[in-house]
C-alpha cells in the first residue's frame, strides 16, 4: 500500500556555506571559458578553507583566460557572496589556480571525428523528477528550504538586515496526508550573525517574518517546532569555520532526496559532462511530461557511456500516477529530443555563461531566464509529448 500519512525533510544551504562558496568559484571559471569559448572544456575542483582557497582541474580554451585572471574572478564571487571577514576576506585570502590542459586521452573520446558524433564526457547515470507539490513542480521540502535561504540572502545583501552573515543552512519538514503536503512541522534555521552577544531567540526574531513570508499560508501554527541557531551562536562562519570543497551538495542541489540522483556532482563542469547536462535534459523532461498533464509524478533516469553519443537507456517511472504507459513516455523522451550531449547542449542552449547563478538555491525549481539560464525549466515539450504517447 503507498505511504500516504508522513514526514518528509529537506535542506538547503545558503550561497555562504563553505562548499557553495566553492561551487560558486567553480562555476565562475566555467562562466569565463565559456564567454571567451562557447566549446571550451572545464572540470574545476575549488577548495576554500581559512582565508585561503585552491583552484585545480583540467581545461581547454583560450589564453587569454589566465590564472591571475580566474585568481581575480574567484576574489570577485568571493565579494559578492559577502565575505570580509578576519579569517576570510575577498581582497587577502590567498588563491592559489592549478589547472592545466585537458586529458588528451579524454578529449579523443568526447570530440567528434569524422562520422563519429560528439561522445559523453563520462559515464554516468542522471536522474530528473518533477510533481505537483509546487508551482514550480517541484518537491515542496527543498522548494521551501531553498526559499527561506533566498529571502534571507536578498535581505543581508540590502542592508536590511545587517546583523547576518553569509553562511545559512536550512531544513523543513512537512507533513504529507494523502499523499500531499499540508503543513510544516519543523523548521530548523542556522545563520552566521554579526553580533556576537545576539541570542538564539534574537536571531529567530530577525529571520521568523522572512520564514514566514517563504512557506505557505496557514502552513506554520502553534504545534510547528523551530530551532533556530540550536548551538546558541554562530559567528564564525564560512571557509574559516568549516573546509569547504566543489560538489558536496549535490542533493541540495537537486530535489533534497525526494527522488534519486546519480552521483555526479554540476559544479564546474562545462555542458560536455553529462553530469550536468544529462540531469538538466532529464529534469527538463520530467517536468513536461508532468506539466502535459501525462502523470502526477515523474522520475527520468539516463544512463551514458564515456566516447559514446547516444545514451545507454532511458527509464521512466511514473509512480503509479501515470495516464499512459511508462514505456510510451520512454519512446516519447527519444522521439521530442536528441539525448546525445551535442543534442543536450544544442536543444537547451547550454553553451552560455549561465552557470554561476546556478550554484547556490538549487538548479531547479527556478525561472527559465531571458538570457537562456535555466532553460531547463522550461516547459515548451508540452505538445510535443502528447502527439507522441498517442
């Protein structure tokens, strides 16, 4: 029988939090190849710890993008996120870029060559999802839990709320009935602040309206539990409180354990790697299959060969919401979109710099953008997947 009464928790961790502090540093230099190389190669590891940070990876493109200028860029994202502080400042923090040329044994396999079609960068498995907890078709759990970090961040950032700092984390558990969301039992919020004589409970008072103004209307009553700042202070925060490292929030990153992911993390890599792109098609996927009105949920799965074009499988489950068959869907998914990485990458645009926004607050569940950012979100195959299931 399903599991129709439950608790479900996600968390989200704000654009301050050490490993998005390197998720962001990462995605700036894919953003910087790209600007000069839309065919630019990028695999970039960032690691951050007190007041210094390591850059390292393998790239190819142009020479103009040098180490001192990713040194530059990387102290820029650092000013933006909102760190000077003793132990880790934008303009002193030293950083150190080791990256060199790509593997030429890589490159063999992932470059086309005569009849042979650009492969996949990796092997690999992806998953996308999407359901009607949300607008958004999103699972609400990491939906909100991203919100609240959002709203947070937007008010530290205007100075309306000076006594936060940038590092943050989340975590919401909704109760599901039927199947559905309904109400938020527990919320747990943790933020840097400024002031170290500020209180647990002073803290809840600066974040609660924001909190608030995140989740739905009546979702929060008498009976919701909040632990704010549970340790009792948190000033010191970010690389100098914590080592922060590229890829460690990959579940944050996607549907906050609500459906499965792959292993691989997105960060840093350029839309070769169908790590990133992969997950991006199948989100993109899920998402129209679910908006075609064909299923209530939906989970994608796209499996893929390091050299070769096309992927290994496709596998769709529609978790018994389904209105047609999930071997419909499957030859559906084949027939609206080229699933090699050339086809990726062309179908949704993707080689564009539009990779920094992405590294903190989720990949999805966000607005498709004017300038081609997450076009993944997008859900234009609507039509498209009707005609084909018929």
């Amino acid at each position: 029988m399903p599991h129709e009464t439950y608790l479900f928790t996600s968390e989200s961790v704000s654009e301050g939090h050490p490993d998005k502090v390197c998720d962001r540093i990462s995605d700036t230099v894919v953003d910087a190849f790209l600007t000069e190389m839309p065919e630019a190669r990028v695999a970039c590891e960032t690691l951050a710890t007190t007041n210094r940070v390591v850059i390292a990876g393998e790239t190819r493109g142009p020479e103009t993008i040098t180490h001192d200028y990713i040194a530059h860029l990387a102290r820029l994202a650092i000013r933006d996120i909102g760190y000077e502080q003793d132990g880790f400042h934008w303009r002193t923090a030293d950083i150190d870029v080791h990256l060199h040329a790509q593997s030429a044994d890589i490159a063999q396999g992932v470059d086309s060559a005569g009849n042979k079609d650009e492969g996949a960068g990796d092997q690999g498995i992806m998953f996308g999802y999407a359901c009607r907890e949300t607008p958004e078709l999103m699972p609400a759990p990491i939906f909100y839990s991203h919100k609240i970090l959002k709203l947070l961040a937007d008010a530290r950032k205007s100075g309306r709320e000076p006594a936060l700092g940038p590092d943050a984390k989340s975590q919401v558990t909704i109760l599901y009935e039927q199947g559905k969301p309904v109400r938020c039992t527990q919320v747990v919020l943790s933020t840097q602040h400024t002031d170290p004589a500020l209180s647990s409970s002073e803290v809840r008072r600066i974040v609660e309206p924001y909190i608030m103004a995140a989740l739905p209307d009546d979702w929060v009553n008498e009976d919701t539990v909040w632990h704010v700042n549970p340790t009792g202070k948190f000033v010191i925060g970010g690389p100098d409180g914590d080592c922060g490292l590229t890829g460690r929030k990959i579940i944050v990153d996607t549907y906050g354990g609500a459906a499965p992911h792959g292993g691989g993390a997105f960060s840093g890599k350029d839309p070769t790697k169908v790590d990133r792109s992969a997950a991006y098609a199948a989100r993109y996927l899920a998402k129209n299959v679910v908006a075609a009105d064909l299923a209530d949920r939906c989970t994608i799965q796209l499996a893929y060969a390091i050299g070769v074009s096309e992927p290994l499988a496709v596998y769709v489950d529609l978790h018994g919401t389904g209105k047609v068959s999930e071997a419909s869907v499957e030859r559906a998914c084949r027939e609206v979109m080229n699933l090699t990485p050339r086809g990726i990458r062309e179908h949704l645009k993707l080689n564009r710099p539009i990779y920094a926004r992405t590294a903190a607050y989720g990949h999805f569940g966000r607005p498709a953008e004017p300038d081609g950012g997450f076009s993944w979100e997008n859900i234009d195959l609507v039509h498209a997947l009707r005609d084909a299931v018929r």
